[in-house]
C-alpha cells in the first residue's frame, strides 16, 4: 500500500478514472460560446471567430518606399558622385494625395513615404542621395528599376487570409485586421466563470480568524486562474457547509455563467460533503475519483435553472449586462440552458491542480482557442520523487529551462499552498511508477 501525501487513505485503483478519461468527457461537454460582433477596438486578447481576409491587395496601389524623388531609370543611368546628373523637378506628391500625376521622361516628381507612384515613375531616388532640390534636382546616384517602391500587393493578395479563426489576437494581429479595413470584426466572448467556495472553516482574507478556522484562498485563486485563460471571474464565497444552501447559491449565479467552478465538500462522501449531496441528486454531475494526485475527488457535469424559473427570470437575466462589449451582442444564455460546473476538492493543491488539467481545457473549447494547453517538457530530475500506486502525481517543482532540470519541492501535502507559491512546473509521475530518482527524465507541465 502506498500513502497519499495529504489523505492517509489507501485507495484501490481499480475504480479511479484515468485522467484522460475524465479529461475527455469534460471536452465532449462543454461547447465554444456564440461568437459576437465587436469593433476593433475592443478585441484585443479576445479569440477571432472567423477568417478575416484581405479586401483588397496591399498594398492596393503603387507607393513611395522614401521620401525622394520619382524617375526613370535611364534619366539617373549616368549619375555618379562624381557626375551628378540634375533635372527639372515637375511636381509634389504627398502621401494621401490623390490627383494623377504623370511623370514626362527627362523629369523627377517630388514624392513623399506612401504617396502614390506618377505614371510612368520607374523607381525612387531617396533624398540622401540628391541636393533636395525643389525646382531642379541633382542626384548623385543611379537608382535600379523598382528601387524604394512598394508594390501593390506585394505584402498580400486579394482575397488571401490574413488572420484565421481561433488566433488569440494580440497587438499584431489588430493591426493586420485594422489594415484589411475591418472596423469590426467576430470574436467569442469571454467565458463568465463563477467560483463558489464552500466551507464552515472559511473566513474573508482580511478579516480576523479564530482558532480552527482558514483564510478562503481558493475562490481568490480560481478567479484569478479563470481570468488568466481568458475568462471573466465572479467570486461567490463563501458557502456554509448547509446542503440546503448549495443548490440555490448555484442556481443564483447562473444568470451569470457560462462555467461554474466550486470548491470543497466532495471527498468522500461523508454528511460534510455538502456540494455532493447537494449536486448527486440532480443526476447531471458525476462524481469520481480520478487517478491522480493531488485532486482525486472530482465532479463535472451540467446545471440548469428549472424550466419555470428560467422563463420566468427572462427579463432579468436580459437585463444582466457584465461589460460593455457586451451591450454590442449579448451572447445570453437561452432560458435552461445547460450551464457546465466543476466540483474541485478542497485543499488549495489539488484545486489548482483540478484547474489547470481541467478547466484551462474547457475555458479554451469555450473560446475556440486551441492554445491553452500547458506546455510539456521533459527536465532532469534534481532530487528523489515518490508518487502512489495507480495514480497520476502532479507534484510541485521549479524549473530550470536553461539547464533542463526540475527541482521537486519538499511539502507537497495537498494543503501545503506555500509551496505552490515557490513552483513554476508539475512534474508528472506516472500512475504505476511508485519512485524516481535524481537524473531521471520527467515529463514536466510548465504553469502559465
Ligand atoms: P473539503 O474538500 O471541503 O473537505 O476541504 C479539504 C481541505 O481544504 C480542508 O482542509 C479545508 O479546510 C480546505 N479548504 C476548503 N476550501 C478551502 C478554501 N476555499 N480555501 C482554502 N482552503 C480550503
Ligand atoms: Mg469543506
């Protein structure tokens, strides 16, 4: 028999779910949100839902690469420092100017950075290697055919996709759509995550404890995990451990949510275990242990209002505005719809840990985005690890890119959050591997 750090409790292995398993259903459950329209303003690290193509070439007319003047080759053919050739300068074209200029051979057209190119311009004469001259130029050097001209769609063609859906958009991205001429453009919103945690023990951080009760840490740090992958929180703490208060506490938030994320009450079962009494008789949320460690105890499922009250708090639930990208098109959830809740263990370890293997995933699904995945790497082992029987460990470790190590860290009990706080990866011990020492290779999760 192996002990688990944190419970004391043998656990047979032959009725705990693989991790990808559990994994899976949570995948085949949640669906991506309905995409809405916003103006370009409003969509950075927002998730694109459509393919966002050029409208026209681009550039979509010939333009100036410098600031200079406009020619044709053979009239700068000869031009050399030592014999400069000078012409007449016929015109200015700015940058915006839209008139037709044409260029007569034996004659330079001012031309400014992405000003359209005179008919008959050849290429451009930087200014460095002229007089500058405004009515007659002397120029110091011959210029190739095409030199410092952009030509219209060199950077792209008609038509050609320039951003795809399902690209998290970030600064570059904007600019390319704004380029495309785009104003706005469609996008999924962000998942509204509702954390609730559960617990007598629980106290506001900020507040004074007495002996025997905790700091809530866990719905701070959900929250904060939920927004990092892309999600908007709302934090519902804390719950009595009253089975009478669960049920109506979460149906109070779905107005709210598109994910719901609670935390304590499912261990084993006992009366205390609130959130599963609560939940099991609903018959949509199942609950399993799942073969890791920390965060064996698990619930996933679905919850929806009763049909009455839904019709019934329509209007209100109308009239529930999160933000202001949202008056553009609400992405409202119609009434019952089925709305996907985790139950996460207590201990602040495992429901991190719950997070990031679950709901990271689901978050991503939710916004199309195929790129919330954790990184994995392998790394060298620095110490000694252990890791139960038949279940999947997850244990702290700081690693080393540079040097291709991973520090495991002493204290991995499930509550012991301080050493959550030193780690930066989840060394991955397989189920049936019981020990591993120093120098082993490891597969390593790398936390965002
Ligand atoms: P439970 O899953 O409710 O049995 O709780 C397991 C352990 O996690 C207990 O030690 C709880 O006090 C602790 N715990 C539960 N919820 C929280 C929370 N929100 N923040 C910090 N610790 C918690
Ligand atoms: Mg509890």
């Amino acid at each position: 028999m192996s002990h688990g750090h944190g419970h004391g409790h043998d656990h047979g292995s032959a009725d705990l779910m693989p991790v990808e398993d559990h994994l899976a259903e949570i995948l085949a459950t949640v669906r991506p949100l309905a995409p809405t329209e916003l103006s370009l303003g409003d969509v950075h690290g927002l998730v694109l839902a459509e393919d966002v193509s050029a409208v026209s070439q681009l550039p979509s007319f010939d333009n100036s690469g410098m600031d200079g003047y406009a020619v044709r080759i053979d009239d700068v053919a000869a031009a050399t420092e030592q014999n400069p050739v000078t012409l007449p300068v016929t015109g200015e074209i700015a940058a915006g100017d839209t008139g037709a200029y044409a260029l007569q051979p034996g004659a330079a057209i001012k031309i400014m950075t992405g000003a359209m190119l005179p008919h008959g311009a050849e290429a451009v004469v930087p200014v460095e290697w002229t007089d500058g001259g405004s009515a007659r130029v002397t120029i110091k050097a011959r210029a190739e055919y095409g030199n410092a001209v952009r030509l219209a769609g060199e950077d792209a063609k008609a038509g050609e996709v320039l951003v795809t859906a399902g690209t998290l958009l970030r600064p570059m991205h904007v600019a390319v759509i704004a380029a495309a001429g785009r104003g706005a453009v469609l996008v999924r919103p962000r998942p509204r995550v509702v954390v609730l945690s559960t617990g007598n023990e629980l106290a506001e951080p900020g507040t004074p404890v007495t002996l025997g009760r905790i700091w809530d840490s866990n719905s701070f740090m959900l929250a904060a995990a939920a927004r990092e992958a892309g999600g908007l929180a709302y934090r519902r703490a804390v719950l009595p451990d009253h089975p009478d208060e669960i049920l109506p506490a979460i149906e109070d938030q779905l107005v709210r949510a598109d994910l719901m994320i609670t935390t304590g009450g499912v261990s084993m079962g006992g009366e205390h275990d609130v959130v599963k009494a609560a939940l099991q008789r609903l018959g949509t949320i199942a609950f399993r242990k799942v073969a890791m460690q920390p965060g064996m105890p698990q619930g996933f499922g679905t919850v929806a209002l009763p049909e009455a009250q839904a019709l019934a708090e329509e209007p209100q639930r109308r009239r529930f505005r999160r933000d202001g990208y949202e008056e553009a098109a609400a992405p409202v959830s119609a009434p019952g719809e089925r709305v996907p809740i985790f139950t996460f263990p207590g201990n602040p370890v495992s429901a991190y840990v719950s997070f990031q293997l679950f709901a990271r995933p689901a978050l991503g699904v939710m916004q199309g985005y195929s790129g919330l995945a954790l990184e994995k790497i392998q790394a060298r082992l620095t110490g000694p690890v252990r890791s139960p029987a038949g279940r999947r460990s997850y244990l702290r470790g700081v690693l080393d890119r540079a040097s291709g190590q991973v520090e495991p860290l002493t204290g991995q009990g499930s509550h012991q959050i301080a050493t959550l706080a030193k780690a930066n990866a989840l060394v991955i011990v397989p189920e049936w591997v019981v020990q591993m020492a120093a120098g082993d290779v490891v597969d390593v999760l790398v936390l965002p």
